[in-house]
C-alpha cells in the first residue's frame, strides 16, 4: 500500500473512534512516521499533498478529514 493509502486507512480510524472528522492524532507527526516505517520528510510532503488537493485541513495535530465529504 502507498503512504497515502495507508494514511487514508488511519485517519478514517481514527474518525470512526473519535466520532468525528476532526481527529487529533495521538502521537507526534515523528511517532507517525516511524510507525508508517517512512522518514519524517516524507510523511509532511505527503500530508502537504493530500492538504493541497484539499482532502485534509492540519493544524498541528488536529486533522480534519475533508475527502469524507465527497
């Protein structure tokens, strides 16, 4: 699976335990990245992505999912 994909599976996780599309994540972005085994560059440039496509807002470690609405 892609970062993105696996990205994707998590923060739907986290949406579906936290019962909302706003999920704070519950540990440090470096934390997330060595848990998706990819260096910490690699996981912002990701998020900065799925940010500018507009599928999700980040403001620190809130994350509002934003592709649940399509």
């Amino acid at each position: 699976k892609s970062l993105r994909e696996n990205l994707t599976d998590y923060f739907l996780a986290l949406s579906a335990r936290q019962k909302s599309n706003s999920v704070l994540l519950p540990t440090t972005k470096k934390q997330l990245a060595d848990y998706f085994g990819v260096q910490r560059p690699s996981l912002f440039r990701e998020l900065k992505r799925m940010k500018d496509e507009g599928l999700i807002e980040i403001a620190n470690r809130r994350i509002t999912i934003k592709f649940l609405d399509r």
